[in-house]
C-alpha cells in the first residue's frame, strides 16, 4: 500500500512541475510578444488553432520556447486555469 501512495506522489508531482512548465513559457512567449507591440492573447490563440508558429515572434526566443511544449498541454493548462477560478 505504501508503494501505491509514493508512485502517486510521484505522479502528481511530476504532473504539477509540468504545469508550472507550461505557465512559464506561456508567460515567457508573452511577454516578448508584449515587448515587440503584439497582442499576446490573438498570437498566441493563432497558434494553436493553427500550428503556425509565425504567430509567435523571435524576439528573446520565444517561437522557440513555445515549442518546449505540446499545443494540447497549453490549451489543457488554460482550461484548468480558467476552471480552477470559476
């Protein structure tokens, strides 16, 4: 039984580290979209209904850095953000 509860551990905490990886780049991706004048919700929102990664600019890396994570982790972060604060 106490094997069980550590692989859940380990699971939920791997699950949680993976979120706060997520966020991260999404804050990362828009603040640069925000430094270069663009609208970081329509960029990023082009992005992934698209797949397009010209929506996202160069600057300080960010089309990059949005790659580090799949598009359905992003839109599954951003549901359970909004979820989680209704």
């Amino acid at each position: 039984m106490g094997e069980r509860m550590d692989e859940t551990r380990v699971i939920q905490k791997i699950e949680t580290d993976r979120r706060q990886q997520v966020r991260e780049v999404l804050q990362q991706v828009s603040d640069a979209l925000k430094e270069k004048g663009y609208n970081p919700t329509f960029h990023i929102t082009g992005y992934l209904l698209s797949g397009d990664p010209a929506y996202i600019t160069y600057h300080q890396n960010a089309r990059n850095i949005i790659r580090r994570v799949e598009r359905d982790e992003i839109l599954e972060e951003l549901i359970n953000s909004y979820l989680e604060r209704r």
